[in-house]
C-alpha cells in the first residue's frame, strides 16, 4: 500500500491513482499521520510526502525515513501551479 501524506492538490491526484492519502494541513496532522505508521496502525510500503507536508514536519519525516525497515519514503518536488 502506499501511503500520500499531501497538500489539497496533491492529494487529490494520489487518490485517484488509488493511493491511501491524509491531507495534511497543519505539522500536528502530519506528525499524527507518522504515528500511525510508527505503531503499525497502518504499515505502507512506501510513503510518498508532498513538499509543502515535508515542510510543515521534516525532522519527523526524515526519522520515518531513516528507521531500519521502515518504508520508503519519498518526497515529492514541489509542483508548479498554473495560472
């Protein structure tokens, strides 16, 4: 399963992929988020992090990353709006 942890636009691509997705809007949604997947609440095998999310908890973030069998985690660049 993967695991999106994004903004309102990033979130709803993810999730017509078929992804899992949390919108994160404030650093306690996202550091909730990271929780769950710490317990094992939910066990991705890839967690994919939009870069406004990364921002809002990055230290956290990069510890999910760097635990030993942990999932993948990938933060995605930060897209371009148009208009």
């Amino acid at each position: 399963m993967i695991l999106v942890l994004g903004d309102a636009d990033d979130a709803r691509g993810m999730a017509l992929a078929g992804a899992q997705v949390v919108r994160c809007r404030t650093r306690e949604e996202v550091t909730r988020s990271l929780a769950r997947v710490a317990r094992g609440d939910v066990s991705p095998s890839m967690v994919m992090v939009s870069a406004p999310v990364y921002a809002l908890a990055s230290a956290e973030i990069d510890a999910l990353r760097d635990r030993p069998r942990g999932p993948i985690v990938l933060v995605l660049p930060e897209t371009a709006k148009m208009g």
